[in-house]
C-alpha cells in the first residue's frame, strides 16, 4: 500500500505545490469538508488553505458548494488530475507544431533551458540581454513557484534589473492577489502589477522583452524554453497588451 508521503511526492512530480498535495489530499481523504476541516487536518495556516483551495478550485480539480452559508469543498472525479495533464500535453504539442511553422518561415533561435539551474541561467541571461530602461512583460505570474526556482540567484537578478532600471509589468490571477500584496513581489521596485478575473487562466509563464519571449514551465524540476524573434516577440506583445487592458490594479 502506497504511503502518506509518496502519494505527496507523486503529485508534487505532475505539479502540485506542496500545500496543493497536502490539501487536496487531506480533502480527499476526509470527502466533502468545510476548510476549517482541512486546516485542523493539515495543520497549514488558515490562510495558506483558504489560499489553495481557491488555486484548486480555479484549477477544476474541487468543487465548492454552500452548506448552509459555509462553504464546502470536495474533490472532483479523479479524473481530473488525468484530464488536466492531458490538457497540458494537447499544450505543449500545439505549442511545437506552432514553433516549427514559425521556425520555418523565419530564422527562429529556440533553447531549451532544463531543471533550477537551467532556469536560473535563463532568467540571468534575460535580464542581462535586455536593453536599459526597457520592460519585461509578465502574463501567467508564477508567484512562489517563481521565487522557489530563482532562490539566491534572485537577489543577483534583481540588482541587474534595478542597475538597468527595467520595469516589469506583471499580470496575475485574482486568487494570486493576496499572496502578491503580501509577499516579496510587493516589496521588489519597478513593478506594476495588475489581475486578471478569478476564472481567467494562463497556462505557464510567459516572459516578453526585446526581441525574446521565455516560457517557464513550472514543473518539477522547473524548465524555460527562450524563443528570439521579432515577429513571436509582437505577436505575444500584442496578447499582453489586450490582456492588460482587462485586467485591474
């Protein structure tokens, strides 16, 4: 029989967060429950699971109904979980169908960058090439996924960003609001934050700046794919700007 812990360890491998693993499991084991259930269950910061519940919820993974006036929550048909990696590979194969268009009718530079070093050396590398005084726009904001694959080589990112004085306009997701207005994205200078409507999704982090555009795939180990070309580079441009448009301070 499969342990606690390797059931966390699977779901962290297709890309739980941790608290994601421990709430969702915690609410599969004990069915529909109000959230002071999972918090007792999991001993997480009310917070924290309010938080990821939210995250799940927006993901289609649980359900929420009203019991009368308290809100509870339940996991979906499992296969969800299967539906949702499905969705993701239907993703990542239109994505290299749509490269390799782009890729032949242009010279389109690709590279692969693979697990926290690789996602590191991306992230420094894009923040050195781009030009001063410039900005790098962020749709499909990763939050501590983000700061969890830079760690310590952050700081060195963020003193090339400021000495550069590169803006970031970043987009999240409503539910990412309070994690946002509360943790270190608030803290960080040059930075212009607005949220898209809760049941509004993006399916990874996408990086556009100059003539570049990063992919960070927050998967366990993390990964970014750096496409340069000016017409990719536009056309993404473009999608942020109407995508900024929508959404609020």
């Amino acid at each position: 029989m499969i342990v606690k812990n390797e059931l966390l360890e699977q779901l962290n491998k297709i890309g739980f967060s941790d608290h994601e693993s421990k709430v969702y499991l915690a609410l599969l084991e004990e069915g529909l429950s109000p959230a002071g259930a999972i918090i007792k269950k999991t001993s997480l910061h009310r917070n924290i699971v309010y938080e990821t519940l939210d995250k799940l919820r927006a993901k289609r993974l649980i359900s929420e109904s009203d019991q009368r006036g308290v809100r509870h929550f339940k996991v979906f048909d499992l296969d969800k979980i299967i539906k949702e990696k499905e969705s993701q590979l239907d993703l990542a194969k239109s994505l290299v169908l749509n490269l390799t268009e782009i890729k032949k009718a242009e010279n389109v530079e690709i590279q692969v960058y693979e697990g926290q070093v690789g996602f590191q050396t991306a992230l420094l590398g894009a923040i050195n090439y781009i030009k001063e005084g410039h900005s790098n726009l962020v749709m499909g904001a990763g939050g501590e996924n983000f700061y969890n694959a830079m760690g310590e080589e952050l700081k060195n990112y963020e003193k090339i960003r400021l000495q550069k004085k590169v803006t970031s306009r970043i987009i999240g997701n409503e539910i990412q609001r309070q994690e946002f207005s509360q943790g270190k994205t608030i803290l960080r200078s040059l930075m212009e934050i607005k949220f898209l409507p809760e049941n509004f999704s993006t399916p990874m982090g996408t990086v556009i700046f100059d003539d570049k555009v990063l992919l960070q795939i927050y998967s366990t180990p993390p990964a970014v794919v750096e496409i340069k070309s000016q017409e990719v580079s536009k056309s993404y441009r473009h999608y942020f700007g109407m995508l900024w448009k929508m959404a609020k301070k």
